[in-house]
C-alpha cells in the first residue's frame, strides 16, 4: 500500500490531490513515508515544469525505503501536466497525527550531532511541497497535530472542517521538544511573533473556530460536504491562468521562505538537543499514561 497517494479527481478539472495514507496510525509522518512523499513530489516537479514533448508519458520516481528495498511510485495519472492546484490531505480521520511515536522515541539512541542531520532531512522530505510551482491547498480533514499541524503551514492556504471533534496542535512544549517542520518560522509570519509564542508555549488543542479566529486556518468548510467543497475550492483556483498562477505562487512564497533554510537548521539542532535529555522520554510517556509531564529544571544533566 503506499504511504502517499496521487489522484485527479474526474469531476474536477486541474485539481490533483495528494493524500497521506496511513490512516490506522492517523497519517503519522514516519521516514519512510517521507521518502515516498518527497519522491512524489519530484515526480509532479517534473510533470508540472517540463515541455509536454519532452516528457516521458509515464513519469516514474524509484526510493530507497530505510531497509534498502528499492521501491517505485505508480505512475502518475495522464493529465497530470495540467494541474493548476494541488490539494494536500489526509485519508480516513484525521490530517496527521504528528511525527511517528515510534520514529521519535528512537531519536533518543541517537547522538546530537546524527539527530540534527536526521531531523533536518525529515522536514525537509515533506516541506518541499512548497517546491512545486502550483498553490498547494491544506485541507484539514481531521485533527493536526505536532508535525502535521506543522505541515498545514506550509501550504498556501488552510481550510478546516468544522467538525467538533476536529482540531489543531503544537504540542511540542508538553513534549519537553522544541518545534520542528518549519513552526517556529511559518508560525511567526502567519500570526505574528506573540501569537505563536503563544500557540508554541500553549501547547493546547484549537478548535476549527479558535484555528480560524487565530489565523491559523483560513476559512472552515461544512463537515459533511468538506470533501466537495474543498474540490469546488480547488477547481475555482484551478480555473485561474496558469501563468499568472504561477507566478503568484513563487512571489507570495518568496518573502515567506526567506531565511526557512536556516530556521530549519535551528529547529533540528535544538530538536537534537532535547532528544538527549530524559525531559524528552518523560514527554512521551506522559503522553501515553495520559498524565501531565514533570520535567527537570534547566540545570539538571
């Protein structure tokens, strides 16, 4: 099964959407999953910028998954070349649960300096959809948390599902974890730097309504007909000049990524930090004993 899927929905013209697949673990974002995303995305990378007469009619990406198994994308649909908006979300429940616990947990056998090399090539396996030259949209179908939550920053525009039970969070602080996938930098610049000190230190759960009332999504989408909305949403940007489109695209994202490489530097070192201490293995089991955490002070080894 793949981790990550590419579809042209029939009844929408220009509009692809990619959909994490994961959802018995609620998308969690693991390293394999990230290899095949960020694969994916080549893919569309050269189906979306390459003449129509020089591109191979099937455009196949191969990976490497983390037992050395080589592995290959099904090819993407024909009429891919066309698509003007890109639609991100998640299949069953939920957006993304956040990085895999499992995945994380095992950053603690790690030395720093591995960590943040390990962590800085996580981010970037997924935040590289904002590589591709066609607005990306978010639709949060379900809860986003942690790194999912982080993901949703990274498209051009969010839209929620005002299901009550939907949901975003940047647990990172209860985590006894600093930020990582680029919250600490599109965080700031969507919602200012005291919001999202805010939403950071706050560590709590946000409601569609909050989500929407903070910036943090862009508008909310009725729960049971989320799904063909967020298709109508995209098939109105779609409709746009392609051109023009693009163009935007790269010049809204140019003052927003500015700086990004280094922030994420930044969040993968104190990432590596963290995960060296036992604040950061007291974090995780409280979230599994569903207690609050009691972390060291400052000074404790």
């Amino acid at each position: 099964m793949s981790l990550v899927t590419f579809s042209l929905p029939t009844a929408c013209k220009r509009v692809g959407v990619i959909t994490l697949n994961t959802p018995k673990t609620l998308n969690a974002l693991t390293f394999d999953m990230g290899l095949e995303f960020s694969s994916l995305v080549s893919s569309l990378n050269a189906a979306l910028t390459t003449p129509p007469d020089a591109l191979d009619p099937i455009v196949r990406k191969t990976f490497v998954d983390s037992k050395g198994d080589l592995k290959a994308l099904p090819p993407l649909p024909e009429g891919t070349p066309d698509v003007n908006t890109i639609i991100l979300t998640g299949a069953g429940r939920a957006f993304s649960a956040g990085g895999s616990m499992a995945f994380l947990k095992s950053r603690s056998e790690v030395p720093s300096h591995v960590n943040s090399q390990v962590m800085r090539n996580f981010y970037q396996s997924f935040l590289c959809i904002r590589s591709l030259p066609v607005p990306v949209i978010a639709g949060i179908n379900g809860p986003a948390v942690g790194a999912g939550a982080c993901l949703t920053l990274a498209a051009d525009y969010r839209v929620m599902s005002d299901d009550a039970k939907n949901m975003m969070s940047f647990n990172f602080s209860k985590l006894g974890i600093h930020p990582g996938m680029g919250g600490s930098h599109f965080l700031p610049s969507l919602i200012g730097p005291g919001a999202a000190s805010g939403v950071l230190l706050g560590a709590g759960r946000y409601s569609p309504s909050s989500s929407l009332s903070l910036g943090l999504v862009n508008s909310l989408l009725p729960s049971d007909t989320f799904e063909e909305d967020l298709l109508e949403l995209g098939s109105k940007w779609a409709a746009n000049s392609p051109v023009a489109t693009r163009g935007l695209v790269k010049t809204v994202r140019a003052g927003v990524d500015e700086g990004l490489d280094k922030a994420l530097w930044r969040e993968a070192d104190q990432q590596a930090i963290c995960y060296g201490r036992k604040d950061w293995l007291e974090g995780l089991d409280a979230v599994m004993e569903k207690r609050e955490p009691e972390f060291d002070g400052f000074w404790s080894e």
